[in-house]
C-alpha cells in the first residue's frame, strides 16, 4: 500500500473525531461546525494523492478541491464567528 495508506487512515480519524462534537441543537450551527471537519478531512485526502498519486486528472481534481475546500472553511468560520453559540 506505500506510504500513503497511513496518511489516508490519519485524516479519516481525523475527520470522524471533529464530527463526532456535540450538537449545539442549532442545525444551521451544527452544520456549520460539522462541515469544517469534513472538509479539512477531503483536503487532507487531496494532499496525500498530490503527494502518492500520479493519475493527471485526479491530481487536478485534488488541487482543485484543496482551494474550493480552504475558501468554505474560512467562510465557515466566519459565519460562526459571527453566530457565536
């Protein structure tokens, strides 16, 4: 499996950890909170395949999910900042 299993294993973990948070009973919150993980979690992801992969299309599309990704966690984070719970 090469070096890129263990650094996909680390950024699932990672992902399930930052979703498993507490809901706050505000969907629009929860979703908001949620999405951040997830998110960071398919960057994670983009970054191993544009490290192990060799496929150009699929290295494409991960440097292109990297910068969509980036953008709606930081408008995430605005929006929580702004609706503090």
């Amino acid at each position: 499996m090469g070096m890129h299993g263990p650094a996909m294993e680390r950024a699932m973990q990672h992902m399930q950890q930052g979703m498993g948070m507490p809901m706050s009973g505000d969907p629009d919150v929860d979703f908001a909170r949620m999405m951040i993980p997830h998110h960071q979690g398919a960057i994670d992801m983009a970054r191993s395949q544009l490290e192990h992969g060799k496929d150009p299309q699929l290295r494409r599309m991960a440097q292109e999910i990297i910068g969509a990704q980036e953008r709606e966690i930081a408008t995430l984070k605005e929006w929580l900042a702004k609706h503090p719970k």
